[in-house]
C-alpha cells in the first residue's frame, strides 16, 4: 500500500465575524491517494469550502486554521513558511474554483495569466511559455488556442472560462487538484463537458483529484472514495459504490432519498426538518441529532466518535442498528391528475419576445435578441407545465410574458377563454390575481424591509381580495399554516428565515391573491438537495389540494421528472419538443432532448443512459444559425438541417421539431438516429 | 439672567429649518428605536469608539449651534422704566404696549455667554493678555511728553492688581476650579439622567455608562462628553476674567466669534440637505425607476448642472442675491434678517448643485433594485408604479441616503470657509469660519504675527471636520452592506 | 467608436445651450442691461444717452429673450440671449467690462493655471495610489491603520489652513521660496514650487482614502484568490492583478479631472497672486463682470463635457471589457 499523497489530521477552521469565533471546520479527518479521486459532499454551510482553502493555505483574511495537521507527501503544511508554500501552490497542488466568471482576471488576456504559472514555476521563457500555453488550452479542448492567447475572458463563455481555469491550474503539473464545485455554476451540457474532460485529464496524468460537491450525481459519476461532511465534521467515508448503495449515517441516507431521481414522481419526497445549526460553539451531542429521523437520547448529549478507519468509517454510533426508513407517506392523488383537466387554462399561440439591439449615430435597430421566437403551448387547468432548456433560451422571458412582466412582439395568449394578452390598463390590473409568479432566488425575491405580513397582504390590499385589513391578517395565518410555517412569522422579517422558508413565504405570497395559474421560476435551484425536497413536496400539495395549475421552469430534469405533466423542451427561443413529461423523458425523440438527458449524472448508475456528448455552447439568441437553431451541436444534422428550420411534426404521442422525425407508414415515428460520419453530408 | 417675560421671541428663517430638522430627527431616533431591523445597523455604530467619540463631540457643538439658533428681543433698558408708570393698569400694558424691544436680535447662546459679547476691547489682544498688543500714547503718562506703552485691557485681566505671579496664580487657580466645577457638573448631571430613567437600577446603569456594559462602545461616549464638560469648564472660569482667545482687530472676543461661527457651519452642513434629499431622492429613483424620456430629462438636468463650474454657479447665484437685497433693502429688518437670508440662500444654492451626485448614485442603484425580483412580484400584483417606489424602493435605498447626508456634512463646512473667504459665502457681517479666516488671513503678515484668530479657528474647525468625518465613516462602515465582510463561503 | 463620440458631441449642444440659459437667466432675474451700463459707467452721474451708446457697443440694446419688433425665427435670433450665445459656440467670447478681450486674456492665463495644475495632478495622482498601495499591502495591521486616521485628519483640514500654513513656514519662517508672485520662463519655478507641493499635500488625505478603499475591493474578488492560489508573491498579486483592475475607475476619474485643469485653481491662484484663470475668473465674481464670468462657464462646461468623452474613451483603452456603442 502506497503512502497517501495528502493526509488531513483533526483540521479545524475558525472563522472571526463580528467578534465571535466560528468553528466552521471542527476536526477533519481524510487521506487522499496518489490517482484517486476524492469527494467531499456536503450542502451549503457545512465547511467543505473552507477545508479545501486551508488546504492550500488561503483561507479568506476573517478565517484561520484552529489545529490540526495537512500532509502532503509526509511534509506538514501548515508548518511550512508563507514563501515555501506559495511553491507548491499552483505547481504541486493547484486548484480549480466554483464561478469561472470571477476566479479569471478580467482584464489580463488568457495567455498572460496561463503564462504566469508558467514563468513563476517551471522557470520558462515567455516564448515558451507561450507555446506550452496553446498546448494546455488544446488538452483542455478549447478550439483555436492560439487566437484566444491574446483574448480577455469577457470573450469567452462560461464553460470555455472553466476550460481555461483548469488549464491553468494543469500548467504546473500539479499532482493533487483541488475542485471546489467546479460545474455548479455552468450549464447541465457543459457540465457533462468538464466532468468529462476532469475525468479524463487525472486518468491521463495520474492525478489526484479533491472533488468538492454537493451533487450526489457529480460525486457518483466521477468519484473513488467519498467522505460526507455535515457542519463541519466528516460524518461518514467510504468507497463512492459503497457510500452511495449503502449509506450508513442517518444523514446520508435522509440525503439520498430526498433525491427526487430516486424517490420516483408519484411518491412523497423523504425530506430532512430543520436547518444545519449554526457553528458558534457548545453543539452538545451529535449535529445531526435536531433533523436525524432515529433519534436516541443519548444522541443528544453525546458527541459521536469516529467508528471505523480513515478510509471508511462513520460517525453515528447506531448507524448499523437503523431501521429501514420510516416510510413516508404518498402523495394524496397517485400522479396528482385527480384534480387535472384537459381544458386548457392558459393557451399561448406563437408568442414572440425581441428585445431590440441599436447601434449607429441614431441608436436605430440594427437586430434584435430572439429571447422568445414564436412558441405555442397551451397549461391545462390544475396540470403542471414544464419549461425545460440550458440558461439562456429564454424560458424565464416565457415566462414572464405570461404573467405579463414584459411586452410581446407578436403572438397571443389567452387565458380562461379570454383574452389575456391584450389586457391593458385597469383591464389587466383587476385580473393580475389569476396569474402569479415564484422566483428563483428565495434572497432576492422578498423585499428585505417588509414584514412577512406585509409582504403577504401587498398584493391582496393590490387586488382587492379581503374585505378589510383584518380580514387580509386572518387569511395570512391561513396561509402560513397552508405552506407550513409558524403563524409567529407574520410579525418577523426576512432575514430571519433559512432558505427554504423564504421560499415558502414567496409561494405563500402568490397564493395569497388565489391565482390558478402560478409561474414557478427554477423554485428549488437556490436550494440544497433537503430543503429541495421540502418545496416539491409542497407545490405537489398545494396543486392536490387548491387545483392551482404550475408552468415549471426549471432545468433541473429530475426535479421536471417529479413534478410535471407535460414537458416542453426550448432552445433558443422555441420549443423543439413538447408532450407528456413521462414520454417525453422517458423515451426522447429530439436530439436535443436526448442530449439534455444523458447529461444529467445520475446517483443510480443503471440510469444512466448512453451519453450522448453535446459539443459546443448555445448560440447566441440574437444571431441564432441558419436553418434548425441546434445544427451546430446536432450529431445528426445534414444538408436540409442546415438550411431549414424544421416544421412540427407529431410523433410519438408529441410535437417534435425536427428534420429525422420522419413519416414512416402513414404516421411519423421516430428516425433510428445514428450519428453523423465524418465528411458525410 | 435675563427676564424671560421681557423678552420677544424672533427666530429667524434659518432658525426655524433648523430646529425643525433637529425635531425630524429626534422623531426618525424614536422610530428608529421602535423597529428592532431598523435599530439594528445603527447598534453597529455604538460598537464603534471613533464613532461615539465623533458622535458626542458632533452633539455638543450641535447644541451650542442650537442654543444660538434661539432667537429674541430683548426688552429695551427704558422700557421697563416707561411701564412701570402709573400703577396697576401700566403693569397690565406692560406686556402689550409700552415694552420696546430691541432692534438687535440676540440669542440663547448670547444670553448664556453673558457679558463675553459685549467685553469689546479696542483692538487686538493676544490670549490670556492683560495688556492691548499695540502701543498708543497714554494719556497723562509721563509730563510733557506722549509716553507709548501697551496700554491695559479693559476686561482682560482687568480684575488682576498686579500682572506678574498673581496673573499665573489666577490662572491656575481658575483653570483647576474650572475644570473640577466642568467635572463634577457632568458627572451630576449623569447620575440624574441615570436617575430619571428608574430609580430601580440607576447604579448599576450609572456604572454602565461610566465603565461600559461590555456590549457597546457607548461608555466612550459618557467619556467623551466628561472630557469635553472638564475643558469647557475650565475655559467658562477662563473667559469670566479673560480673553482666552485675544481679541481681533475690533477688540471682539475670538472665543465669542468661534461659539458663533458653530451655527453658521451647522447651518450651511445640514439645511443644505434639506435641499439635496427631496430633489435628489425624487429624481434619483424616478430616472432610475421609470427610464425612458424621464430618465434622459432628469440625466440631462444634471450633466447640464454639473458641467457649470460650481463656484461659478454659486458666485453667479450669490452675486445676484446680492443684488436682489440691495435693490430690495425693505424687506430686511435688521442685519442679521439680511444675514440670515443670504445664509439661507447660500444653503439653497449648495444643495442645487450639489444634489446631482446623490441622483446619480440613487439611479444607478434604483436601476438595480427595479430589477430584484420583489419589485418584479410586486408589479405582477399590479401594485402601482409611486407605490412601489415609496414601498420598496425607497426604504432600500434609504442607507445610501443617510450615509450621503452624513459625508456631505464635512464637505459643506469646509465649502463654506471656502465660498466665504473668496467671497461668494456668508454675508461679511455674519460670523463664520470663513469671515474669520478671511479676516485674519490679512494679520499673519502683521510683524509681531497675530495667529491666535487664526489658530483659534483651526483648532475648532478641525474638531468639527473631524468629528463629522469620524462619524460618516463609523456610520457608512454599519449601514453600507458592501463594507461588510465578505468572502466567507 | 467614431459614432459613439459623434453622439456624444451632439449631445452636448443641448447641454450648452442649457448651461447658457442658466447663467443667462441668473444674470438677468435682477440686473437689467440698464444696471450693467450704470455699474460700468458709474452709479450716480449717467446720462441716458451714455448708457444706451455703452448698450450698443456691447450688443446689450435688443430685447432679451423674445424680440417683438422683428418678424418670424428673428423674433428669437435678434435678441442678446441667442446673439450672445451663438458668439460664445464659436468660441468668441467677446469683451470684458474692462474692454480687454477675454480670449486673448483667457490664452495668456492659461498657461500660469496649467503650470500649477498639471503638476499638482500628476504628483498627487502618484502619491495618493503609492500611499494607497503601501496601506493596502500593509491592510489590517498598524501601518494601515494609522494610515487611515492620518488621511482622514489630513482631509478634515480646510484647505486654505494648508496654504496659510505652507507661506508661514515655507516661504516666511524658512524663507525657501517668495511668499506669492509669478514670472515667466525658468523663474517660474521658485513661484510654483509651494503651490504645487501644498496643492498636493491638500489633496492626500482625501484621495489616498479613496484608492484604499477601492483597491481594498478587489483585493476581496475571488480572481485575485485565484492568483494567489497559482503561488504569485503577494507583492505580484498586488502589482499585476490588484493594482490593474483598480486603477481603472481611478484613471477614468482622473481622466474626466484633465480638462477641467484649464480652469486653474481659484483657491491657489489668488493666494500665490499667480496670474492664471482662476485668479481671473474671482476678480471677474468680485467686480462683477458678468461676460467673464459667464465666458468661464461657458468654457468649464465645455472642458467638463471633453472630459466625459475622454472618460468614455479612456474606459475602452482600460477595460477590455468595454466597447462604445
């Protein structure tokens, strides 16, 4: 057995806010090997950011390393000068950071901050630097190195910015390369891209790879070994097979099943109550013991010890006398359609957003940005409606056109048989209650002066529902109650509340106008995998019990999966498939559809389908490529794909817009898809 | 003291704004302590010790700026004598009738600063002297000749028979007395406030204030305040025998001038903004809200404004003030009414051209804010668009506001010693920094140099300056979210 | 890019034509042409007949704003306030009260201004970000701390304590320098050399405050972590990365400042008795001289809007990131 390449021994990390102390790393135990790749998971707040940055000694200016030791290679890290250690940052252990928008200079062209490493480490010469540089952004699949030496990295998209980051983190041939969500910030394609291109650089070069994530997806499809943290301590470690197929601790095991992937769309979600407590010292018993399912009352009282090796063990001294999981309970409707009809509630027909692009002495329109180009789908009474696409094809301006936060260019909707579209002035003010909106970020989304009653009553003394002011406060501890929180939250404010329950103040506050159509703009993006679970569980009730009807924009696939009837897919401004959401996820017939789902890193590995790999990145809405938008990134596209853009065609119980759907019989079915050969045409 | 109910009550315009604002503030205090989330931020400022050092040396000058912002008449010498005529129906007139007041206005300050205003010496003294700091002919000194000496103040030192050790002694004596008397005042008057807030835990909130609570930095505060109460002390026994200060060319009082030039700086720093909020607030988040043609007019009004040079601006505005009181000079009753409209008017023309980087900054965050997605929700309501700007907007722009108010302060103080001394500031028969540095810029080319005037102003200035300065910081570092700590994952 | 400035240059006629109307309208509200021709001449002994002859010389005998007497757009054009105006877009400033003309007056005192004011700039500029740099190297420790307190008891002091206090010391306790005075050529030197070491003493506290802070904030971006993280020294990240980003709202600010140096320093000038454009623009506000003044105006308008577009212009040659449209 060979020595490991990096140990961390009881590491601690205090961080200094205001006076106090947090102990936001409270003793951290793991080794990682030569080769290996090493996960650490964890939700938001559970330090596994700020053990990777103690790692290499960069903790912000308000943190420090408390206690414990780093080994790299037998040598004590911590013990090592400020300047012997900036030696081996970016040349022995380099790392990698979660938003490629800000973690690259803005103003230093690509090459000169590839070339610094470079210069600084391996001692090259600027020329040869240069050369080196087009040889990592090759390795790093970045077509026409040479050209983007001298660019700024405004010049590049997102998922080519990471490209360039891990670049410069190969330049000094690193052995351990330290991850910190490296894909969280980028597209669901992209992602896949750069997990791909992670994998294949430490196959390639024999590194070892720190991969801090929260995604039990990423971690199963890229990790060896897994280490679990919860505030602050590593609760559970083990082989990624065995950590993942055979959780041990209570609160890997809660995480799994609130995945919706694996739950399934008709059962409730397993959900974790609570919040991770805050770390300012005197936690007494185990974390976890407030959320934990199995509670014990020694739980409580005594701090759990590590049971087991470095390399596998947990922290919970009943983990292997747990029963199975309390089973929870099903959702009231088997599929939630009880509820559902058929006529359509909302009915958009060819509905187009521009926004214009001038430029010229006389600011004139030269073009416009083809957020939203022509899209029809119609949100049947008490169904739900998803909107699935990459950042970008313009589902969120869709959706905002439907609760009218924008103006068409063209097209109409109507809603309940009526106009809805043309409504202007008092017209459209009256009926504003039938329509409302839940956004995405839980932080900005609540007007953080306003009391959660004020917030609640803003758009019912708006619209006029309830008599009078009393009337409104009762129907605000309805409310509450409806989307579970205490009445004591009327009087608080925002900021008193954890992400999740802002987000069920923001639910509460579109019901409150009794809408029956609510927009649900990426609800549960801004949220952990436990809290998620929460959200969904109540959307799937407040539909069962209210009839409310969901036009889901998400581009979370599992969660479209749970949640919705029918499923729309959009790229670039127009809806490319669109059916039943059972169908259409299961058995996907546009090859964006298909892409987009084999992009997805499943927990359950015999989920995952063959991947078919997605090159490049959206086009960009105001100068979208001639004839079918996705024939640049299409593995199918031929001659007609390139010219024209491809008419509806029904297949397979659903509208698809694509040139290979072909008829066959009388009836258009799927094409056999195969891939493209080179040169073919 | 003087009698209150002879006295005729005359506040001046500026009077009035500023005691109004004083008022306005008070209440925004007591609001601001009744809503937890509001309160909180400004406890941050109490973590501070600069900032309630800078705070209590801010509140002191406030109230002798206040106290000189108390206007009067009073009753002229004759009148009691005219009233006190024939018996008890004259008594009954008294009031109505016969009293005549003065024509000069005085205030507060004047009356509890009695009778420094009126020890007029002939001309300058240096501080502390007993004797003028030129030579003239005695009269009678030596026969035959005309003798030249320094001749003896008439107030300074004058109670002094002889000018040598009994002149040290004196002063020690008075400086210790003062300071001790200054002292024990202050600490009295605590342990009463400490009383009057509840008996029930009055020591141990006395303690509190004078050693801390181990929470805030409020008991800095209490130290200040003692600290300043000592000086104060030590030079109120000062001034009873003395010029502390000198004396300047007319023989007035420097330390007279310097606790009148406190109002004028008051003054120009915080009525200024009573002109800058509306106007920049208002056109700030409409630009900034509404966009579109309002945005380009409200964005050409203020290039247009800021692209006038704005000394220029001011001087062309004060000039033709200037000129409106010397066509119009009925319409000012005393001096100090024609003073004080120019003062008003100054403030008036500071804030137009002043409120423009207020605009900018709130448009630029209205721009952001309008974006947020609670304003989104709020319009899908379809709330109306003024309510949205006085309920969401406005109250989150709200700390970009005060901490303008406070920075603009020190940057108005000094603007006025400026504006002053070129000429285009306060009127020259009003007493502020600038006249006085004005004034005295003239005698450091005297030989011997007179510089107590100037030294004086620069000590007391700077005390103010700084204080406002101090402050702006401790209160930005807790109302500005993007001064607070960052990069924590 | 060319466009962009050709908008921008448009742009500013209706700002002039604002700014005209301003200072016109400030004039005017109390002083008639009558008032000017009475100050000139002379309060008390005016005959009718010498105020109108001082009136048509000076172009002050038409209406001011609206000319009943003429017919169609002369209504508008024969009046003071458009013949006026129109002279000044062409850079033809006219008279002063004095009979000197203010454009040859304005050439010959420009270079006095520039003297003072383009070495105070430049110096300060460098002082102000290598004392900035120095208390951001050495953030969160005493250096900075009691840099900070300095800075900002440097700028609590009134600037004209500055000026008083450096010709006490300097020029009279030392006697290095003459107290006030210009002369022409090399000479020059002895007279500037106070001014401009006061002129950017004054400014220190202030600015040097101001580039910390914005420095401080890109010291906290998470580029700069990634710098650090490839093992640059700190001295590196704060020279090629920190000091990069943060000198471009520095440079943009100062950049708009450049122009505005024509206008010379009101303060120093009078002071130093230096014959430059700020001496001249407060000896026209205490006599009174409306066309210089307004002459003044006219011309800080126009350099403020030369600055804007150099602003702009100077962000596209910063910042990558930004393209003129």
């Amino acid at each position: 057995m060979s020595t490991p390449l990096l140990e961390v021994r009881d590491l601690a990390v205090d961080l200094h806010l205001g006076g106090r102390a947090l102990r936001v790393v409270a003793g951290v135990d793991f080794e990682i090997r030569r080769g290996e790749t090493f996960a650490l998971l964890g939700e938001s707040g559970c330090g596994k950011s700020m053990t990777a940055l103690a790692l290499m000694r960069l903790l912000p200016d308000v943190g420090a390393v408390a206690g414990g030791a780093v080994r790299l290679d037998g040598e004590d890290l911590m013990a090592r000068p400020e300047a012997l250690m900036r030696e081996l940052r970016g040349r022995r252990m380099a790392m990698i950071f979660q938003e490629p928008m800000l973690s690259l200079n803005p103003v230093m062209t690509i090459g000169a901050q590839i070339g610094e490493v470079l210069t600084g480490h391996l001692g090259l010469s600027a020329k040869a630097a240069a050369a080196r540089t087009v040889e990592l952004l090759t390795a790093v699949g970045i077509a026409d190195p040479l050209r983007r030496l001298d660019e700024y990295p405004f010049q590049l998209s997102g998922g080519m910015k990471q490209r360039v980051m891990i670049a410069m983190a190969l330049a000094g041939e690193p052995e351990l390369l330290i991850a910190d969500e490296p894909t969280t910030a980028l597209d669901v394609t992209i992602q896949a891209q750069v997990l791909d291109l992670l994998k294949r650089l430490q196959a390639e070069r024999g590194m070892s790879l720190l991969l801090i994530t929260h995604d039990l997806g990423v971690v199963a499809n890229m990790a060896h070994h897994v280490a679990v943290m919860y505030a602050g301590q590593v609760v559970e470690s083990g082989s990624c097979e065995q950590v993942l197929q055979r959780p041990r601790h209570p609160y890997t095991r809660l995480l799994l099943t609130a995945l919706p992937e694996v739950t399934g769309p008709n059962q409730r979600l397993a959900t974790i109550p609570g919040q991770v407590p805050p770390l300012d010292g005197g936690v007494a018993g185990c974390r976890f013991a407030p959320r934990c399912a199995w509670v014990r009352d020694d739980c409580r009282s005594l701090a759990p010890g590590w049971d087991g090796t470095l390399r596998q063990g947990v922290r919970c001294p009943h983990a292997d006398g747990l029963a199975a999981l309390p089973e929870a309970p099903r959702g009231a409707g088997a599929s939630g359609q009880a509820a559902g009809s058929d006529v359509p509630l909302l009915r958009a027909v060819d509905v187009s957003v521009h926004f214009p692009i001038r430029a010229g002495l006389l600011r004139h329109e030269v073009g416009a940005v083809k957020a939203v180009d022509g899209v029809s789908l119609s949100i049947p009474a008490g169904r739900t409606l998803a909107l699935v696409g990459e950042s970008g094809c313009g589902k969120t301006t869709l959706g905002k056109a439907i609760v009218r936060l924008n103006t068409l260019t063209g097209g109409e909707i109507s809603f309940a048989g009526g106009d809805w579209s043309g409504l202007r002035g008092e017209a459209l003010r009256s009926r504003r209650n039938q329509v409302q909106i839940v956004f995405q970020d839980p932080y900005a989304s609540l007007d953080p002066r306003m009391r959660v009653a004020d917030i609640l009553t803003e758009g019912m003394a708006a619209l006029g529902v309830g008599r009078n002011a009393s009337d409104r406060l009762a129907r605000v501890d309805r409310l509450l109650d409806q989307v579970g929180l205490p009445a004591a939250a009327r009087w608080r404010f925002p900021h008193e509340f954890s992400g999740g329950q802002r987000q069920r103040i923001a639910i509460a506050r579109a019901l409150a106008v009794e809408p029956r159509l609510i927009v649900c703009d990426e609800p549960t993006s801004a949220l952990d995998v436990s809290v998620q679970a929460q959200i969904l569980n109540l959307l799937k009730d407040l539909q069962d019990e209210l009839g409310v009807a969901y036009l889901l924009i998400s581009h979370n696939l599992s969660v479209v999966e749970y949640l919705a009837h029918e499923v729309a897919v959009m790229y670039l401004g127009r809806i490319v498939e669109q059916g039943e959401a059972k169908r259409v996820l299961k058995r996907p017939q546009h090859p964006y559809t298909q892409a987009l789902l084999s992009a997805i890193p499943r927990v359950d590995a015999t989920r995952q389908t063959q991947r078919v790999v997605l090159g490049g990145e959206l086009p960009s809405p105001a100068n979208p490529p001639e004839g079918c938008h996705f024939n640049p990134r299409c593995a199918f596209a031929d001659r007609v794909c390139r010219e024209a853009y491809p008419p509806p065609v029904q297949a397979d119980e659903r509208e698809v817009r694509c040139h290979h759907v072909v008829q066959a019989g009388g009836a258009y079915v799927a094409a056999p898809l195969r891939p493209r050969l080179p040169g073919e045409l | 003291m003087i009698d209150l109910t002879t006295i005729e009550p005359a506040l001046l315009w500026t009077d009035v704004l500023l005691i109004g604002l004083v008022l306005a503030l008070v209440g925004l205090v007591w609001h601001i302590r009744r809503h937890a989330h509001l309160a909180a931020p400004w406890r941050k400022v109490a973590l501070s010790r600069a900032g309630m050092v800078s705070a209590s040396v801010l509140a002191v000058f406030a109230g002798i700026g206040l106290l000189d912002s108390l206007h009067y008449r009073p009753a002229l010498p004759d009148a009691p004598a005219l009233a006190a005529g024939p018996g008890a129906a004259g008594k009954a007139l008294r009031h109505s009738v016969e009293l005549r007041h003065s024509v000069e206005l005085r205030s507060a300050l004047d009356a509890l600063l009695d009778p420094l205003p009126t020890q007029v010496e002939t001309t300058y003294s240096a501080p502390m002297a007993t004797r003028a700091f030129n030579k003239t002919a005695l009269e009678g000194a030596a026969p035959g000749g005309t003798a030249r000496d320094y001749p003896r103040l008439k107030f300074g030192g004058a109670h002094l028979a002889d000018e040598g050790a009994a002149k040290v002694r004196d002063i020690g004596e008075r400086v210790v007395r003062g300071a001790l008397s200054g002292l024990a005042c202050a600490v009295g008057a605590l342990a009463l406030l400490a009383l009057l807030c509840g008996p029930r835990a009055a020591i141990g909130r006395f303690r509190g204030w004078l050693f801390g609570n181990g929470e805030d930095a409020t008991h800095w505060a209490a130290w200040t305040l003692l600290g300043i109460a000592t000086l104060a002390g030590a030079l109120a026994w000062l001034a009873g025998g003395y010029h502390v200060f000198g004396t300047d060319k007319v023989g007035q009082d420097v330390l007279y001038q310097i606790l009148k030039s406190i109002r004028t700086a008051l003054v120009i720093g915080t009525l200024t903004t009573l002109v800058t909020l509306p106007i920049g607030v208002v056109l700030g988040i409409a630009a900034g809200y509404f966009r579109g043609w309002i945005d380009d007019v409200i964005q050409y009004l203020y290039t247009t404004l800021n692209s006038i040079p704005g000394v220029l601006l001011i001087a062309a505005s004060v000039l033709m003030t200037q000129v409106y009181m010397d066509t119009h000079p009925e319409s000012f009753e005393t001096v100090t009414a024609r003073a004080d409209f120019r003062l008003l008017f100054l403030c008036l023309i500071l804030g137009i051209t002043s409120w423009t980087g207020l605009a900018r900054l709130l448009r630029g965050e209205t721009l952001k804010l309008r974006e947020l997605e609670y304003v989104q929700a709020a319009q899908a309501f379809g709330v109306s668009s003024w309510s949205i700007l006085g309920r969401h907007i406005l109250p989150n722009v709200m700390h970009i506001v005060l901490i303008a108010m406070v920075m603009d302060f020190s940057g108005l103080v000094l603007a006025e010693a400026v504006l002053s001394y070129v000429g285009v500031g306060v009127d020259p028969s009003m007493i502020s920094f600038g006249t006085m540095i004005n004034s005295a810029r003239l005698e450091m080319a005297r030989e011997p140099m007179v510089w107590w005037a100037l030294a004086a102003a620069f000590v007391f200035m700077f005390a103010l300056v700084l204080a406002a300065n101090l402050f702006a910081d401790a209160v930005r570092d807790a109302l500005d979210p993007r001064t607070r700590v960052r990069g924590v994952a | 890019m060319i466009a962009y400035i050709v908008r921008r240059l448009l742009y500013a006629i209706p700002i002039l034509i604002g700014v005209n109307l301003i200072t016109f309208a400030l004039f005017f509200v109390v002083n008639t042409p009558d008032d000017m021709a009475r100050m000139a001449l002379g309060m008390k002994r005016v005959t009718p007949e010498a105020i109108e002859r001082w009136k048509a010389e000076r172009g002050y005998d038409k209406p001011l704003v609206w000319n009943a007497a003429e017919g169609g757009s002369r209504k508008v054009t024969e009046t003071i306030f458009v013949e006026k105006s129109a002279a000044m877009f062409a850079f033809d400033f006219g008279q002063a009260d004095d009979g000197r003309d203010i454009a040859s007056e304005i050439r010959t005192r420009a270079g006095p201004s520039l003297a003072i004011a383009v070495p105070v700039f430049v110096v300060g500029l460098v002082t102000m970000i290598s004392v900035a740099l120095l208390m951001v190297f050495f953030r969160a420790t005493y250096v900075d701390t009691s840099g900070v307190v300095l800075c900002v008891a440097l700028m609590s002091i009134s600037a004209l304590f500055y000026i008083i206090g450096g010709q006490y010391l300097v020029a009279k306790v030392w006697r290095l320098v003459p107290i006030s005075g210009y002369a022409g050529g090399l000479d020059a030197l002895r007279f500037l050399l106070l001014p401009v070491v006061i002129g950017v003493v004054s400014g220190i506290g202030a600015g040097a405050r101001w580039y910390r802070t914005l420095f401080l904030e890109e010291i906290n971006r998470e580029y700069v972590r990634t710098a650090r993280a490839k093992g640059l020294s700190e001295l590196r990240v704060l020279f090629r990365h920190v000091l990069r980003n943060g000198l471009i709202p520095i440079l943009t600010a100062s950049v708009a400042a450049i122009p505005l140096l024509f206008m010379g320093s009101l303060l120093t000038e009078s002071f130093f008795g230096i014959p430059g454009l700020g001496s001249y623009t407060i000896d026209a506000i205490n006599h009174q001289d409306f066309a210089v003044v307004r002459s003044m105006v006219f011309l800080g308008s126009v350099l403020y809007i030369v600055g804007l577009v150099l602003t702009d212009i100077s962000y596209t040659w910063a910042d990558p990131r930004v393209r003129l449209e």
